[in-house]
C-alpha cells in the first residue's frame, strides 16, 4: 500500500481564539452542525441497511410469514368440505407463519443494539453521539418502522390470498381486519423492540436472543406440563398470557374464553416494552460503555 | 484544550486512575506514555464519556464531552482498531458516523483518501489486517476535521512506512494549531513524535513535562569499563579523582565523557583494558527507570512465582 501524504483543507491556522470561543486552536473550514435525532436517525438507518444480518432475518422472516401463511391457505382451501369453514375468520391462517417468523424479529432486534457491543462498534457510536439515550432512541424508532412496515407488508399479502382462496368463509368485519393485519404487526414490532431493548441491557447477542426465545416459548410449554388440580389457576394464567396465544387474539382465535381479547395484547406488550426500554436507558446512563 | 482534575476512576478494590490533573495544550503534540496496564486507555475513555469517573472531571475546552453539540467535529479520536462492525464496508461505517454529526458525504470519500484506504472502501471492515483497521480508525478520527485529537496507540500494527506516515500527519495537524493527543507504551516513538510529555503509571501522574527537558535530564552517558585488574584500576581512578560505579558482572562505569581520560591514565599505569567504551543511555531506559516501580505486569526471568488460577484474566 503507497503512504499518501496527508491532505489536510488548506485552512489558515488560527492561534487566536476562535470567534465564539476564548480557547485558542485550529478552526475547521467544515461548518459545524449542532447534532439532533435527525442525524442520529439517518446514522442509524444507514448502520441497519449496510450489514448482511438485516438482509437475512428479514428475508427468513418474509419468507416464512408469506410462505407458511400461503401453504397454510391452499391446504385448507384444498381439505375443506363446503360447511367446514362457515364462520371462520379466513385472516387467521396468517398465525402460523407469523408465530414462526418471530424468531426473526427477536434475532434482529437483539442484534441491532447487542452486536455493536460484540464488534467494539458502540464506543465508536457513543463517541459521535454522547447523549446515550438519543442512541437508543434513534435505534428503536428506525428498527421499529422497518419491522412494521415489513410485517405489514407480508401480512396484508397473506390475507388478501388467503380471503381470495377460502371463498366458503365469511368476510372479515373491517374490525378484523384492522387487527389481523395492522394489530398483529404493531404487536411483531414491539415484540422486536423489546428484543431491542432486552439486547441493550444484556449486551450480548446470544445470551439476549436465549432469552427471549425463552420468553417467547417458556409459558406455553411448561402450562403444557402442568397436569396437577391445585395449579389450574397458574397454568391458565400461563397459557393465556403466553405470546402465541396473544398473538392468535388478534385473530379472535383465543384457546381461552378468558384472558387477554380484543386489542389488549397491544397494550400489554406496549406496557411491558415502554417499562424495560425506560430501564434500559437508566442503565445505560449509569455504565460505563 | 483537554483539562484533566483529579480524574479517579476506581473498579471496586482496584484504582485504575488515581488522581490524574494535567492540560494537553493545542498547537502541539502531547505523550501519553506508560507501561501496559498504567490506565492509559481508561484515561482517554474518561475524557471521551465513555466511562464515568469516580471522581474528578475533564473539561475540552471548558466543557464536559457530553455538553459538545457538533462531537466529531470538535473532537476525533481513535480508540482501537477494532472498535467497528466488522461486516459493514469501510465507507459504510464512515458514512454512518458522518451522518451522525451532519458531515457532508463527500468528506468520506476525503478521509478515506488521506488514509490510504479509497481503493477498499467497499471491502468489509473484517477482512482488514491491524494496520488497515487502524487507518480506518484514523480516518474516523479526521472525519470532522476537529480542533482536537486523541490517538490511543497509532502506530500498533503499522508498517514502517505507515508508521513514518503517522508520525508525519501528527505533527502537521498540531502544526495547524489542533490539539493533539497521543498515547503509546514506547518511549523511542514518542521522542521522535511528542513535544510534551506526560508520564503515567499505575494510574499516578509520573511526569509532566516537555520532550526536551525530559531528553536533557535522562540521557545520561557513560563510559563502560572491563579489565582483568579492576582493583589496582579502582585505585588509580580514586586517585584521579573519578567516581566510579561497579555494576556487577566485572563491568565499571563512569559517569560522563571520559573515556580518553581513563584510557591515559590506564596507559601510564600499564593496566591492561579488556573494554573502553562511551554509552548512551536511551530514553527507553530512562523511561523504563521512571516507571520501574509502577510496572504491573512483570516478566519474571526467574522461576515464575505461583499465581492463583484466574488471576490474570481477571485483572484484564
């Protein structure tokens, strides 16, 4: 490699003081910008578009969400004797695909914030932007419209097929439809955003992703092996509040008649998701990076 | 202007920092020198907020870093080599740290240029050697064309001719009155670099002082001395009146320029001399000499005394 002789702008030096500052020193001939989440917001977009992992979660994602949720709708579309879906909500067979394609979201969430620690990345970041909180801010907001607008995306495909192919079900109120699609795919991204915030606290790619894998699966599974009289109480509370099932109340689709209904699964995740990313933030006040 | 008081910083029993209080002025470039393991590196985290002090502050030019509204534009700084995503594109992870401080696009491909990197800007971060990340890293530091820049061991990994490159563009940027700060644990590569010094080991301020006056106080010279008659050539050089030292393993030494002196006075007295020699002593060793007391990571040459298991690591 040839050794380039240093370039620098060919500014004056100034070895008075500044104007504007009683510190003598160079002055740069680049204006000088007063930082704000704008740039940190492009900062971040440009760092979650410009590596590979983004590319393949999000394609492993859509490719289970529209490729599942397809396969799901031909299948019973092909199955189905004439009075079998008669008051089924056709939106539905999205379920599977989604459940699924979650394992995506959480990965690339957890990744966003948890991989700048791995790499050494985060002491380059911190140093262009000290205020911490704005960080992690900038990363929330930007993975969160790219999580939405791609579950969005793949999920409206999947319904509009799936109500084309069950000609034999009902029509989805409009209500329904607003869940089935727009619902489930602000509950995917908040999911992602916890995941996010989870991977900021952890700092550690797989110990983060473990766990919220964990969290993902844990309730359900264990409520599955809970076969004694005197836990009934905990083992419905568990199923209930386990995400799958919160994620199939949007498809009013519930394996309880109790529970979590209607938008509520939105609000406890958002509940759940605002009180850790408020943690998150004090913790990254108080570490050292 | 970097303005340190007091800065502490403690890890639970161990003080990383102890109450370091010196200035790095602009206009020239400033040492930062120590053994391994002195907190040179924790210093420089600490002026860059990346960790709290304990106690104590930093203030760049009158201010907390985190109160700096333009940071990369006021302040670059190289960390490690290694602190960047390894499968982003060099221009990718200059363009996002641009982006973050509102620097025009162009001043990538800028940078990119003055470090030598233009014709791998497309090529991932992780499959550069050490020197290559390390230009990188310089070039983050350039990005906004600061008053003010922190390099934490520049030259590790460099060729010689990076290395010569380095040295060339730290001067020209104090030169164009910035303010420049840099680390390194090699006392030779500061005397050709730095104008001032500032010395730290085990985390206590050694010395504060410019390159000059530490060059002038600690290169001693010396003539070095063997001779199978070391008794009767003692004698004549009490006689004469200069001092001399016995260094162990048969050599002497005399302090100063004397050496045609003693081989006059050798000569008269018919004493044979195995060795007559002028030395220098280096600023390696007047460096190693200051720091001697404060070296925490030894190499032991004799039999290694036992460690708990684990000790190491943890100290890391």
């Amino acid at each position: 490699m040839s050794t380039p002789q240093p370039q620098m702008p060919q500014a004056a030096p100034n070895w008075q003081a500044a104007p504007g500052s009683s510190y003598p020193g160079y002055t740069s001939p680049i204006p000088v910008t007063r930082t704000h989440l704008g740039h940190a917001l492009a900062s971040e977009w440009t760092k979650i578009k410009s590596v590979r992992s983004t590319m393949w979660t999000l394609g492993v994602f859509v490719l289970l969400v529209i490729g599942i949720g397809l396969a799901t709708g031909a299948l019973v579309s092909a199955n189905a004797g004439e009075q079998d879906l008669a008051g089924e909500n056709p939106l539905s067979f999205g379920f599977f695909g989604l459940l699924l394609g979650s394992m995506c979201v959480i990965t690339l969430g957890v990744l966003t914030t948890a991989s700048e620690y791995g790499t050494g990345m985060i002491r380059t970041t911190m140093t262009a932007c000290p205020s911490r909180g704005r960080v992690l801010a900038a990363k929330a907001i930007v993975f969160f419209s790219v999580a939405f607008t791609v579950t969005l995306v793949s999920a409206l495909l999947v319904a509009f097929a799936d109500v084309a192919m069950l000609g034999d079900a009902r029509e989805p109120s409009g209500g329904e439809w607003l869940k089935g699609t727009v619902g489930v795919s602000l509950y995917m991204a908040l999911l992602g955003l916890l995941s996010l915030v989870v991977g900021s606290i952890i700092r550690h790619s797989a110990g983060a992703i473990t766990i919220m894998i964990g969290v993902l699966l844990a309730p359900l599974v264990i409520a599955l092996f809970m076969f004694s009289e005197s836990l009934e109480k905990v083992r419905q509370a568990l199923f209930e509040y386990s995400i799958p099932n919160q994620l199939s109340v949007f498809y009013s689709t519930s394996l309880t008649d109790s529970g979590p209904s209607g938008w509520d699964p939105l609000w406890i995740i958002l509940g759940v998701t605002a009180a850790a990313f408020a943690g998150a933030v004090a913790l990254l006040e108080k570490r050292d990076v | 202007m970097i303005e340190l008081e007091g800065l502490t910083k403690r890890y639970g029993e161990k003080v990383a920092v102890n109450n370091l209080t010196f200035t790095v002025r602009p206009g020239m470039v400033t040492g930062f020198l120590g053994p391994n393991g002195a907190g040179k590196s924790t210093t420089m985290r600490m002026m860059l907020g990346l960790d709290r002090p304990t106690a104590g502050h930093v203030r760049i030019d009158g201010k907390r870093y985190e109160q700096l509204k333009d940071p990369l534009t006021y302040m670059g700084a190289l960390l490690d080599a290694k602190a960047m995503h390894g499968g982003r594109s060099a221009y990718n992870h200059l363009l996002c740290l641009a982006q973050s401080n509102g620097i025009a696009r162009k001043r990538v491909d800028e940078v990119l240029d003055t470090v030598g990197l233009t014709a791998v800007a497309r090529k991932k971060a992780k499959g550069f050697s050490l020197g290559m990340g390390q230009r990188l890293g310089i070039a983050g530091a350039l990005l906004g064309d600061p008053r003010i820049l922190m390099f934490d061991e520049p030259v590790n990994g460099l060729d010689p001719e990076g290395i010569h490159w380095i040295r060339h563009l730290m001067k020209s940027l104090a030169a164009q009155g910035r303010t420049v700060f840099v680390s390194s644990h090699l006392m030779s590569e500061m005397a050709l670099t730095a104008d001032h010094l500032v010395v730290i080991g085990q985390g206590r301020l050694l010395a504060d002082t410019s390159m000059a006056d530490f060059i002038a106080r600690n290169s001693r010279s010396y003539v070095r001395i063997r001779t199978p008659q070391r008794e009767r050539l003692l004698d004549v050089l009490h006689g004469a009146g200069i001092t001399v030292v016995e260094t162990g393993n048969g050599t002497l030494e005399v302090d100063g320029g004397k050496s045609e002196l003693i081989g006059e006075l050798a000569a008269q007295h018919q004493l044979v001399l195995h060795e007559l020699s002028p030395q220098q002593a280096s600023l390696e060793e007047a460096f190693m000499q200051l720091t001697a007391e404060s070296v925490e990571y030894h190499a032991h040459t004799d039999a290694p005394a036992p460690r708990p298991w684990g000790d190491d690591w943890k100290r890391g």
